[in-house]
C-alpha cells in the first residue's frame, strides 16, 4: 500500500486506529463485563471462574503482544491491525457459541490473542504521522478507543439481552463481532502505514565499497535490536508499573457491572448508565490526559492517572449511593482508558521511532500479566467475602503503589538510536517510518 500524499489524512489515520481499538478491546474485552451477569447465570459458573474467563482473555493478550510489536515492525501497523481485528471478530463468535466453561474460555483467548495485535501497533502508528509536541495528544485519543465501546455497550447491551431473553447474552457477542468485522475491512482499505516523504531517503542511497567505513556505519538502516530493551532497566520500570495499572484496571472493568447489580441491586439498565458514563468520561479524558503529558511529561501524567484510578476504585467499594458511583464512573472513565497512550508515548521517547513497537510491546507483556492474574484474584476475593467491596479496595491500594512506582521513573534519555557509536555522539537523523 502506498503512502499518502496528503498532510492531513493523519487525522484519518488517526480515526482509523481509534476505530480499531474501538472494536478490538472496547467490544472484545471490555464488553465482557456488560454481558457478564446473563452469561455467568446461563453457563452456571461462580465468580473465580467468570474471573478466569477474563484471565483467557488476557493471557492471549500478553502472549502477542510483543509478537504483535515486533511484526508491526516488520511488516507494517496496517496488515497487523487489520489482521488482529479479524481475530478477535472470531473470538467473540465462538464465545457467543459456547455452551460452557472451556469452549468459552477458547474464544475469549482467541479474541485476546486479536486484541494483543491491535492496540501496540496502533498507538506506536502515530509517531510515524505526529510530531511530538502532539503525540500524547494522538496517542492517548487511540488507546481512549475503548471508551466509545462503553458507550455503545451501556446503551445496546441491556436492550439486546432484555430482547433476547435467554439468548440474548449470544446475540450481545454476535452483535459485537459483526461491527468488528466490517471495521476490519475498513481498515485495510483506508489505513496507511507512513506518510508520503519528498525527501531522499537515506535507505535508498547505496554506497559502494569505496565509501569511507564510517559513513557506510552511519547511513546504515538502524537494528531491531531486541536486546537493548531487555537490558533496559527503564524498560523494566515502566513495565512493572504498567503491570500494577493492568491489575487494579481489569478489576474494575471485569466486576463492575455485577457489582452495580448483585451486590448494590440496581438494574441492568441502571447498570448500563452508569457503563454509559464511563464511556463519555472515557472519550473525553483521551485527549485531555494526552494534552496533559505533553506539558508535564509522561511519568506525572501517568501517576496522575494512576491516583484518579485509585479514588475511583476505593469510591466503588465504599458506597452505594448513585452520586458517588457516577463520580467513580466519570473519574476512571476519563483517565483510566488514557495510560496505554501515555506509556506508548514514554516507549517510543526513550527507545525511538525504530524500536517503538517493540518495546511497547514488551511492557504490554508485563501489564497482561497483570491483567491475566488481577480479575481472578478479584474473582476469589469476591467469593470469599461474598462481596465486591473488598475487591475494589485492593484495586484502588494496587493503583495507588503503582502511582508512587511512576514517580520513581528516570526521566526517559534520548532515543538509543541515537546514543553513542563507536564512543562518538550519533548526530540525530528522523527516521523513515517503517511501513
């Protein structure tokens, strides 16, 4: 696929790779927990297992996630997305098949495995087409995809069960794999990989022997070099808190519609207001959270986000009251859906445009681990208090240490490709974006 010509089909892109996350994890991972209630009565599985069933989900996630960085390296943001999106289109059919615990467990990992090949490379996109006084601006409205699926699931979720009464759980899930598909098909016809450059490209000048040994070093294409990031102690860090965020955030996600019905006894629809919320909040807080990193930096904007998470959380488990939860709502909804933009921006500043994918991809490997683990403890906690309330309150403690972990980050360095050669400074070169 070509480059574009034009300067402004980055807003297309962009649109398209928020559409993308929209469908991928809004319906693929956060619709599980609107159509949790009606599906855990009709397959008859307690908590620990519904809390598993998100577990699937996410550990399919953390096995492409850095798979999916690195291809997207490789072959491009636009085939892998494209790709991802159909697969968990697939994976939400064959949960909506399901007649028990193991065959919905496959679809929920099948669809994980699509959402792990979406959201990496669709946040790294947009350093190919937004300088970076605007980049947190871009990323965070990506990864804020999601929140429009909030708000689709709270207002078509409860009339399609109510609808289909015993059923209507299956057709929620097949309502949801239908939009995924024609996205997909959208994307692979609308979206572009890089912007059109004029200029030379620096790969397309060929040097021949008799060029001095130091600038044939110079011009040569930068390595993906996996290993600078496993020794990366930033890396690290950065994954680590990104690991506590996946915790407290699929605690939330996971339970939050059983908590408002089962342990609170509001309604379905009551309940899909108040996911309605957290959706709005959601496409709101993408662009003001983006905008704020950009002026305070990454590591502050993260542990701001962190702490509003936290609150949330502790105000879902400390009151039943409809004001406070809307609060709670309004303020997760806003900031939570934020951080994966944050910390892809914190990648790509540290690392560079080259190995952006990639080391997104690796700290995406440590937050699915954390949301592998985090609904099932929440799961287990429930069971064994015969309530949510205690599960919210470890969500929001786990938020708030992970905050403290963000503020104890190094200020991210210059990008490594443009660290030390051969012990003399690299002079810094843009990159042609990888297609």
């Amino acid at each position: 696929m070509r480059p574009t010509r034009s300067p402004g089909y980055r807003w297309v892109v962009l649109s398209m790779a928020f559409m993308g996350v929209f469908a991928a994890l809004g319906f693929g991972r956060f619709g599980y927990s609107a159509v949790l209630p009606a599906m855990q009565d009709a397959l008859g599985i307690n908590s620990a297992a519904a809390g598993s069933l998100a577990s699937w989900n996410l550990a399919g996630y953390t096995i492409m996630s850095a798979v999916g960085g690195v291809l997207a390296a490789k072959l491009g943001a636009r085939r892998v997305v494209t790709a991802g999106i159909t697969i968990t289109a697939a994976g939400m059919m064959v949960t909506g098949l399901a007649d028990g615990l193991a065959l919905a467990s496959v679809g929920r990992l099948l669809a994980g495995v699509g959402n792990g090949m979406v959201l990496v490379p669709s946040v790294t996109l947009m350093a190919a087409w937004f300088e970076s006084g605007r980049l947190g601006f871009a990323s965070s409205i990506v990864s804020a995809g999601s929140s429009l699926a909030m708000v689709i699931v709270g207002l078509a979720v409860p009339r399609i069960i109510t609808a289909g009464g015993e059923e209507g759980w299956r057709h929620a899930w097949y309502f949801f794999a239908g939009i995924t598909i024609a996205l997909a098909v959208v994307n692979v016809i609308v979206q572009r990989d890089r912007p059109h450059d004029p200029t030379p490209k620096r790969l397309d000048i060929k040097l021949d022997r008799s060029a001095p040994r130091a600038l044939r070093t110079r011009m040569k294409a930068p390595a993906l070099d996996l290993r600078s990031i496993l020794r990366s102690g930033y890396a690290w860090h950065l994954g680590l808190v990104y690991m506590l965020y996946g915790v407290g955030f699929l605690i939330y996600f996971t339970f939050f519609q059983k908590r408002l019905t089962s342990d609170l006894g509001y309604s379905a629809a009551e309940a899909g207001y108040f996911f309605l919320l957290l959706g709005l909040a959601g496409l709101a807080g993408g662009a003001l959270w983006g905008s704020v990193s950009d002026r305070i930096g990454r590591k502050r904007a993260v542990a701001l986000t962190l702490v509003v998470c936290g609150v949330a959380a502790v105000l879902f488990a400390a009151t039943s009251a409809a004001f406070p939860l809307a609060i709670s709502a309004v303020l997760f909804g806003s900031a939570g859906p934020a951080v994966p933009g944050l910390i892809g921006v914190a990648c790509n500043e540290r690392f560079g445009a080259v190995l952006a994918s990639a080391s997104l991809g690796f700290v995406t490997i440590l937050v699915g681990l954390g949301q592998t683990f985090g609904p099932y403890l929440g799961g287990v906690l429930s069971d064994v208090f015969s309530g949510l309330g205690p599960t919210y309150y470890f969500s929001g403690g786990v938020f708030i240490l992970g905050a403290a972990g963000a503020l104890a980050l190094r200020e991210g360095g210059p990008p490594m490709q443009e660290q030390l050669i051969h012990g003399r400074p690299r002079l810094p070169v843009k990159h042609a974006p990888l297609r």
